[in-house]
C-alpha cells in the first residue's frame, strides 16, 4: 500500500487540478468496457498487456504537452489498481472455494459421524450399497459454488464388505442381554460378542426396548411352574452339544416338556404364539411376566443365554418353542440369517444347522418356522428337517408363509406333530388395530373350533394380549402342544 500512496503523492505535486474526471481522459463512462473478464468479474491478465492497444495516448485524444505527463502517471495508477483488483480477488476466489471447503469437509465429516450412528440400521444377509447422499450426508460448496451431496464416511454402523460375517457356529452366542434391552452383535470382539449395534450383516433388527417401555403392563401373572428339563433320557451329548431323543421308554420331548391343559370337549381353543423373544431382555422378561401362561413363546437364534430363557419361561408356566429360521421368497426384504435352512443348502449342510439350533436349549416342545416361503414348497429340501425333527419326537409349527406350503402333508405322512398358523398379527398397527384382528381369530376360532395364530412380540402386542386375554370369552388360548395334529392339512 505504500507503493501507492507514494505514486499518487507525486501525482498530485505536478496536477494542478485534484480530479481525474472523465472528461479528462476523453473516453466512456466505462473504463472497462470491451474489457474481457476472467472467473468472478475481475479483468483477465490478457486485458493488462503492455502491447494492449487499450491504454496508449491515442485513446485519449490529449494534445497538449502538459496533459501528457500527466496521462501517463493516470495510466500507471489506472493499472496499478487493476492488478491490485487481481491479485486481491483472486485470493479471495481461491480463500473461498478451496480453503473453506477443506475446513467445511472437515466439520462435516464429524457431522456425519456422529448423525450415522444414530440412525437404525437395516440389515441383510447380503448388505444393499447405499445410493445417494450418506447417513447425515451434507450439501457443501464445491467448485464453481455449485452444491454436491457429500456421502457419509465409512464410521457408521452398517454393514461393510471388510466386516466378517456372523458364522453358525458363533450365531448362537449373538446376544441383546445389554443394560437397557438392547444388544446386539460385535464380530470383532471375539471375548465379548455383545453390543449395541444392530446384527446389520445377518439381517436380524435388534429392538431397542428400554424398561420404562414395559413399566405400565400391571401386575404380573401368577406362576404355574413347568418341571425343570432335567431328564437325562430326553437328550444325547454330542460335540455340538445337548440334542432331544426319544427315551428308551419311548417318552417323547414335545410332550414331555408340553404345559397341561384341560377343557371341556367342544371348547373352542386357541393358539398363541408369541415371537421374536430373546433378542431384548426388558421385552423377554415382559412376556414372561405378563402374557397369559397358556401363551406359547418361540425365541430367536439370534438372541443369548437361550437355555436361561427358557427355564424362567417354564418357571412361570409357558410352554416354548424355538425359531427355525427357513429361506423365503422375499429376500433380501424377508432376511432369515446365516442360520436358516434354504433350498441352496446341501442336506447334509441344513441337517448340520438344525442340529447346532436344537443344541441351544433343552425344554423346548419343538419349532416354529420363520419366514420359509421358498422353502416350505421345496419337497427335498424340506423332507429330511421334518423327518430329523420327528425322528427326535419334536413338534413343528408351519407360519403358513405360503399358501402353497407342503409341511402339514410331510409331516402327516411322517406322522409329525404339527400345527400351522391360521393368521399371522400384524403389530406394526395401533392398538386398538391390533385388538381388532385378535377379535377377528377368536370368531376364526369359534366358527372352526380350532385355530392358532404367530403374534412378534412388541411393548404394545404384549399389553394389548395380555388386556384383550382378560375380556375373552367363551374361547380358550391354549398352550400350542394343545393344537398338535387337529388342524386339517
């Protein structure tokens, strides 16, 4: 700046008037017209050349020796401050467009961070590519101030091609016994498997079930204890594991470990069973406590400390089935795990992953299906679980997935005890939604004497059974053992 105070001091000491008007100089009242432009309005570097014909004396028409001095020093000042005009926009332009935008991707990625793992994540067998702007994904400013969706950074909790898989034999500890309700499972902690995050990579979405979320569900049902699953005949030690065999006397599981029940003849009977559990310990402890005793509860694979759930189950009087998780049509929208038996799968490969499921507990009557519309119609992939499950003297439960489902055939010509859902509860309604199918299966239930019906277990499913059960009249829930081979095929 001195440069130019000093050039403008000795214009002034030889100029005998103090403005440069216009007149002065004989042109338009634009300096820069014809002038070209670079980027952000400032004159570009063609436009100062000495050799440019813009700035030599003819342009300004002066004939007067005493102007001509003077012209010239105008013409220094003149392009003096235009390259000043230069240099200082232009580091404007690159201050704007580069060094902002490193410190707004900076602040953005920290965003994002923390804003992914908030979100839910969703997960599958095989994990979907995100499309678009990321979790907590930022519009900033880019070249030519043109805005550009930022994706988010690779620290969110989803599920990353690098991350291993949940195997089958470590899917049986996937635990959601975390303070709180919620858990999850964590492949790279190999002491402690369990977390907060969601099982992204198997398609298993832990609820988040906090405490106070079944705080309101009243008093608890009394206890009708079930005897503890203690029989040494009812079960072989493999490596795997404890597996359910008919005893030498011919005792079978399912009815060894089936909860009593009595009516008279010509009651109608209900089944219920309640689904999902294992994954959320308020949710589990809940169902437990505060559903009807003549409610079936089925627990997840995917859940931990199996066998402890299924005692306190007993403890208070439930009668339990675990979950067979079955490949469906409708993956990877319908996602049954890396446990699940599917039509791809070798015999020998589901025989082994049914074998690794009955190790997890002992007590349990037999299984519910889960999801299994692609498998449920496969005749060879389905025969040999069916004929495993009755050679074990266990019970199945078809969730009728398909319309076109060959369990209740197979298994009457196994001469498996079966059941099959009449209707499957949609929860993900309103309460007073939810007591309205209720309403309709016991009219189900009446006009065909027997029905049974598969209900997920939520906060909201779980009062609203437990106040609709109360009400019920002239239909009696039965524990599912009730059901066995009375459904016509």
């Amino acid at each position: 700046m001195s440069f130019f105070s000093n050039l403008l001091s000795k214009v002034k000491g030889s100029k005998q008037s103090d403005d440069f008007d216009d007149d002065d100089f004989g042109i338009d009242d634009d300096i820069d017209d014809g002038m070209e432009e670079g980027e952000g309005g400032v004159p570009a570097p063609s436009a100062l050349r000495e050799e440019d014909d813009d700035y030599d004396d003819d342009d300004f028409g002066d004939t007067q020796s005493k102007k001509s001095g003077l012209s010239k020093k105008k013409k220094i000042i003149i392009a003096g401050s235009t390259a000043a005009s230069l240099i200082i926009g232009g580091g404007a332009y690159w201050l704007f467009f580069t060094g902002t935008e490193e410190v707004e991707t900076k602040h953005s990625d920290r965003t994002t961070a923390s804003l992914a793992i908030g979100q839910p994540q969703l997960g599958g067998l095989t994990p979907q590519q995100a499309t678009g702007a990321g979790v907590g994904g930022k519009l900033v400013a880019g070249a030519g101030a043109k805005l550009s969706a930022r994706s988010a950074p690779a620290a969110k909790l989803s599920a990353q091609s690098s991350t291993p898989k949940l195997s089958a034999g470590s899917a049986a500890v996937v635990s959601a016994t975390v303070g709180g309700g919620m858990g999850g499972y964590d492949p790279k902690n190999a002491e402690s498997p369990l977390s907060t995050a969601a099982v992204a990579d198997v398609g298993i979405n832990i609820p988040a079930v906090l405490p106070r979320s079944v705080a309101s569900m009243g008093p608890k049902q009394a206890a009708e204890a079930l005897p503890p699953a203690t029989d040494d005949s009812l079960f072989e030690t493999q490596p795997i594991g404890k597996l359910p065999v008919i005893s030498p006397t011919g005792a079978v599981p399912w009815k060894t470990y089936a909860r009593p029940f009595n009516v008279p003849a010509g009651t109608p009977i209900l089944g219920i069973v309640v689904s999902g559990l294992g994954l959320s310990s308020s949710l589990t402890q809940a169902a437990i406590d505060h559903l009807p005793n003549d409610v079936t509860l089925s627990f997840s694979p995917y859940g931990g400390d199996t066998q402890n759930w299924v005692n306190k189950a007993r403890a208070q009087g439930h009668e339990v089935l675990l979950e067979l998780p079955m490949e469906s049509n409708s993956f990877p929208v319908d996602d049954p795990g890396p446990l699940s038996v599917t039509t791809s799968k070798g015999m020998a490969e589901n025989l082994k992953l049914l074998s690794q499921l009955m190790a997890q507990a002992q007590g349990y009557i037999g299984f519910v299906g889960r999801y299994g519309s692609a498998f449920t119609q496969d005749k060879k992939s389905l025969s040999p679980i069916l004929g495993e499950l009755k050679t074990r003297g266990l019970f199945f439960m078809d969730p009728k997935s398909a319309e076109n489902s060959l369990s209740l055939t197979i298994a009457d010509q196994l001469q498996l005890s079966r059941a099959i859902a009449d209707i499957n509860i949609n929860v993900n309604v309103s309460p007073a939604q939810m007591r309205a199918q209720l309403d309709t299966l016991a009219t189900i239930t009446s006009n065909k004497k027997i029905a049974a019906a598969i209900i997920p277990a939520t906060p909201a499913s779980i009062k609203t059974i437990k106040d609709w059960a109360q009400k019920l009249q002239s239909v009696r829930i039965a524990p599912m053992s009730s059901i066995a081979g009375r459904q016509p095929s």
